[in-house]
C-alpha cells in the first residue's frame, strides 16, 4: 500500500501525468456519445442506441471492446512514467534512499493494477448507465449475463499494461518504447502471415492459428473478439445474403491463461533487467 | 549497538577487461570523517554504487550494520549524494522531499529545519527544474538528511560547481560533521579532504593505496622551488643542507623537498650567509598530483593491503 502511495504521489505531481490519466478515464465515458448519434437522411432513420448495441447482455461485450481500444493512450502513460524515472535518473536515486529494485517494481506493477481496476470499474457502471436507458431487456438475470467479458477486459488490460512496463525498462526511453510496441505488432502479423505460408508444408498438422493465438499481443487481441458481426443487425443482413455464419464470441479460459503467464513473464523479465543492470 | 556502519570484503567491480575497483576492503565506524581520495576513474564512484545498490559488484561482499540489516533497509537510514542531483523536475523542493521520507519511511517533521539548513526555505515551492545547480546540490544534501542518517556519503559535492557553491557546500559539510553525523566523502581533491576529514582512504586504478589519519598523508613540509645566478654553486649548498630532501630540476628550477618544516626567512639567511645570489626563491606545498605520485611510487612494490 505504502508503495502504491509513493507511485500516485510521482503520478500525482506530474502536471502531465494527472491531465492524460483524467483524460483517459473521461474518454471511457464517451462511449455514451455513440448513444446520440442520430442520422436522419431523407428515408433513412438511423439511431445508433436504438440498433441494439446497449442491449444486455451484448452490451458488456460492445463496451468493453470499444473501450479497451483507449488502451493504447493509457499505455502512453505507462512508458512515460518509466521512460522519466531513467532519463531523471530518480529510478536511482530511488535505489539509494533506500527502495529495493522489487519495491520499485512492484510500486509500478501496484500503479498499473489500480488503473485497470478503476477503469474495469469505470466501464461496468457506464455500461450498467447506458444499458438502463437504452436495453430492450431490463431483467436481472440477463442484465448480469456475459459479465466475463468484463473479467476479459481487465485481463486483456493488465496483460498489454505489462507489456508496455516491460518495453519501457527493456528500452528506457518512452518514445522508442511505444515505437517498439508498434513494430511488435507488425512482427506478430509478418510472423503470422510466414507461419500460415510455410507452415502447412512443414507440418500439416498444426496450423498456423494455433501457434498464433500464443502470441502476446494476438493473444490479447482474442480475449475480445469483434461484436460487430455478432449485431442482430448485422446477422440478419447476412442471413439474406444467404452467407449465414456461426461464430465463437464467448471469452476463452484458455486465453486469459495464456495472457496471464505473458503478464507474469514480462514482470519477471523487467525484475531480472533491473537486477542485471549497472544504473 | 555496535559501531562498526558498513564492511567492504575483497569487493571487486569490473567493466569487461576493466577492473575498476579490485578486491578492496574497508571499515566505516559511526562517528568519524572519511574522505574516499582518488583521481577522477580511480573507483571511487563505483565502490559506492556497489554499497548502495546500483551497481552490481563483481566478486566480494559488504555488509550494512554488520549483516543486521539488509542492504535496502540500510539505505533507508543512512543519507547518500552521488554525482549529480536527481529529483523529479517537475515537483518543487517540498515536494521532492516528501517524497524521499515516504520512500525512506520517516517522518517529514524536519524537512524545514533541512531545507532552512541549506538555505532553500524561502524557494520550497519552486519547482526542482528551475534550481541552478549550486541550489539543486544543496537540495540534495537536504534530502540526504531528512532522515536524521546514521551515515553520510557524498560523492563530488563540489564538482561542477562555481567558488562560491563551493565554497557553500564546504561550509555546509563543516557544519554537518560538526553536529556529529558521521561523513564518507568522496573527492579528488586533496584540500577538501583534509579540511573536513579525520581519516582517508586513498584509491587509484581501484587499488586501496593508503588508509588511515589524514595528518599521516599530508606530512609534508613542502618544498622550495629555487634559482640562482651560480647554478653550480646552488646545487651544492643544497646536496649539503641537511634538511633539504631530493632534488630535482625542472624547467629553469630546482625543486628541493624539505625534510624539516624550514621557513623562507631563514632559509634565505642561510643562502645570503653563503653568497649565493638568488633569482627565484619560493616555497609550496605539494599538489594532490604529486602527493599520488610520490605515494604510488613508494609503494609500487609492496602489496595494497596497508
């Protein structure tokens, strides 16, 4: 708790810090602005909120996707509050008033956990809020069906927050970080696209989705899947077509293990680069 | 309690093929003023980045409070300034040192009395980055002592700093020693040492070369640098004085070692007294250079140890 304190007092102070993580938490609540969109052309009255995107429990799926795409602004401050503590060269100072280099990691890993938890929090009542006004089903039981996802989201956040911790310790500049968590998503997607081309020649039995979804950022990416398709709407649409499709959307156990084993290695990993290194 | 603060073992660094500090060993008592000597490179840095948990050590061992204490618990009651001051820039003076009693575990009661110590009250609410360096250093012998600390460590408080920061930071230390706090204050320069300090350590190329009082390394009485119209004549009034030491010419001077503390007056009596008629006459105190070189030279072929 003491080392929780002593990262939100660092946070805290920083003018940045506290405008991008209000910023952040204020973005959350925009999903509701979706609700208002409103298009009336000629024939054509379409209303967003009214298409069933806030109906429970489709609703914890929708926002928790859309929500968890914010994630890449969080991650900026993550790196930054890193990238400062090398560039200020206070990481060790910090070390010489007497935190040990676990402290200091754990303060951060603290910091990250209070944010995924306050955000996870923050999209349950929104979510809640807006399904209230706009869901076609208001009864107990359905409304607190699919709640996984939201166990999803705090995962699928906790895991790439780590990420980022890692990256920015491994780096120790912010900005080349955040370059490299770019460039690592283009490695997954090359490395999936060699995979599938050479794979089924060398070893026809395990496709190349199957090593795929092991990879971090994939990985993290499937613990949601897209709602769209899943959109009554939509579905219908398809149906005429005469292009059917079952589709899978449900939260996989499977997943959230693989997430949370990647968390727990980036973790390890940063501990054993602080340990390693000379400051 | 015990008074023995901090133990060295053989602590050895090395950088690749580089051995920065080798295999040094030491004593830190509780109420004494170390000074850690050594030209700039000769280690000193690096020992106390070893003892205080940023640099990994090579081989060899130290202990905090005699193993009582792990190292990290340690450091929250000792007080440590290394090379440059590093504070979050954009968080003010108060700030910053809040911060360090909640990191140190201590109370944030005297951080006024610090921060009027060093002379940085009145600007408590400015924000680190806009401190000059002189007042960014002071700051941090201010965070260095909010924890009341069993030990102070200082690294190069006067480095980079213009005569009167310096001069301010040698006053500052003075006072502190004088309070009783005990001190281990790393410097190449020889004055500073010897102005604040009761016992030295001498480091170069990581080896420990001499340690004990510091009266015991300036024993000198310096020499006489020296000229005169008959050269030859010069040199043997000089081979026969009795208390004159080496001598050795450099550039158009001699310089002569004194054996004895001999004063100018009466040294000059004794020239004119021969008829030597003098161009040059004047006498100085060995530079810190000069005092490595004359103490590595000497003791090239004995062992390190002592």
């Amino acid at each position: 708790m003491q080392l929780l304190k002593i990262e939100l007092y660092k946070l805290w102070h920083s003018r940045i810090s506290k405008v991008l993580i209000f910023g952040y938490f204020l973005l959350i609540f925009s999903i509701a602005i979706l609700s208002t969109i409103k298009i009336e052309f000629g024939p054509i009255n379409f209303y967003l909120a009214e298409q069933g995107i806030f109906n429970f429990p489709y609703i914890w799926h929708f926002n928790t996707f859309m929500i968890a795409l914010l994630k890449v602004f969080f991650a900026i401050i993550i790196v930054a509050m890193i990238g400062n503590e090398y560039s200020n060269k206070t990481l060790k100072q910090n070390l010489i008033d007497g935190l040990s280099k676990a402290e200091f990691l754990r303060s951060k890993v603290y910091a990250i956990l209070a944010f995924v938890l306050t955000s996870t929090l923050l999209v349950f009542i929104i979510s809640l809020i807006l399904g209230g006004i706009y869901s076609d089903y208001d009864e107990l039981p359905i409304i607190f069906t699919d709640l996984e996802y939201l166990v999803a989201y705090t995962v699928k956040l906790f895991g790439f927050f780590t990420f980022c911790l890692f990256l920015s310790i491994l780096i120790k500049r912010s900005a080349f970080a955040l370059g490299f968590l770019a460039l690592w998503q283009v490695i997954e997607g090359i490395s999936f696209g060699l995979m599938k081309w050479t794979l089924s020649d060398l070893i026809p039995q395990i496709s190349a989705e199957q090593i795929f979804k092991f990879f971090p950022l994939n990985a993290m990416g499937n613990l949601i899947k897209e709602p769209f398709s899943r959109l009554s709407a939509i579905q219908n649409i398809a149906d005429q077509i005469g292009d059917g499709f079952v589709k899978d959307y449900s939260v996989s156990f499977l997943n959230i293990i693989i997430v949370l084993i990647w968390s727990a290695l980036f973790i390890y990993g940063s501990y054993s680069l602080l340990k390693r290194r000379d400051l | 309690m015990s008074n023995t603060l901090l133990q060295l073992y053989d602590l050895s660094k090395k950088y690749g093929n580089l051995t920065a500090v080798n295999k040094l060993s030491l004593t830190i008592e509780k109420g004494k003023v170390y000074g850690l000597l050594g030209p700039n490179g000769s280690g000193k840095s690096t020992t106390l980045g070893m003892v205080l948990n940023v640099v990994n050590s090579t081989s060899g061992s130290f202990q905090w409070y005699e193993g009582k204490l792990t190292t990290h618990q340690a450091l929250k009651k000792i007080g440590a300034i290394i090379e440059r001051p590093n504070f979050y820039p954009y968080m003010s003076a108060l700030q910053n040192l809040i911060l360090i009693c909640k990191i140190k575990q201590c109370s944030s009661d005297c951080i006024e009395e610090q921060l009027k110590l060093v002379n940085l009250w009145d600007r408590r609410n400015s924000n680190f980055s806009t401190f000059s360096l002189g007042m960014k250093q002071r700051l941090a012998i201010a965070a260095a002592l909010v924890n009341k600390p069993d030990l102070l460590i200082l690294d190069e408080p006067t480095n980079g700093l213009d005569p009167e920061g310096i001069h301010q930071i040698r006053k500052l230390i003075i006072t502190i020693a004088e309070q009783g706090t005990t001190i281990l204050l790393a410097s190449h320069l020889l004055d500073e040492v010897e102005k604040v300090c009761s016992d030295v350590i001498v480091l170069k190329n990581g080896v420990k070369f001499y340690e004990g009082a510091v009266n015991g390394l300036t024993q000198t009485h310096g020499y006489f640098e020296i000229a005169a119209e008959n050269e030859e004549q010069l040199l043997n009034f000089l081979k026969m004085h009795s208390d004159l030491g080496k001598i050795k010419k450099e550039n158009q001077y001699y310089h002569v070692s004194l054996e004895k503390n001999i004063s100018t007056t009466e040294f000059s009596k004794e020239l004119q007294k021969a008829g030597i008629l003098l161009t040059h006459f004047s006498k100085k105190q060995p530079s810190l250079e000069s005092q490595f070189l004359s103490l590595t030279q000497t003791k090239k072929h004995a062992t390190p140890e002592n």
